[in-house]
C-alpha cells in the first residue's frame, strides 16, 4: 500500500514539474520573441556609434601585434 501511495504522490510530483517548466518555457520564449527586435535595434545603434569614431577597425583588416608564441600545453 505505501509503494503505491508513494507512487501516486511521485507522479503528481513529476506532473506538477513537467506542467511547470513547460509553461517557463513558453513564457521564456515568449519573451525572447518580443525582446528580439528592440535588441537588434539597440546592438546596431551600438555597432554604429563604435565604427564611427574608430574607422581602422571597420575597414575589415585588423593588426598584427607582434610577440612570441608559446604554446600553453607545453608550458612546465
């Protein structure tokens, strides 16, 4: 008789868990749907206001800063 109570109750809690992170779920997504466009806008205003007072790095060729490699595996 225990296991089966204690089986009912297992179950009702698992039910109770799977209902619960599915509507998080849902809501999550929900959220990130509606957020998407004003985030785009805001990282374009920022990537936009970055390049313009830094011309060199929107030009698409970077800097080669010179130094020695050493590899972190071989390091003792």
């Amino acid at each position: 008789m225990k296991n089966i109570i204690a089986g009912v109750i297992a179950l009702v809690i698992g039910f109770f868990a799977l209902t619960f992170a599915a509507v998080m779920g849902l809501t999550m997504a929900l959220v990130a749907l509606i957020a998407q466009p004003f985030l785009k806008r805001k990282l374009a205003k920022q990537y936009a206001t970055f390049y313009a007072g830094n011309p060199e790095a929107s030009s698409g060729q970077g800097r080669v800063i010179e130094g020695e490699y050493e590899p972190v595996q071989n390091h003792k």
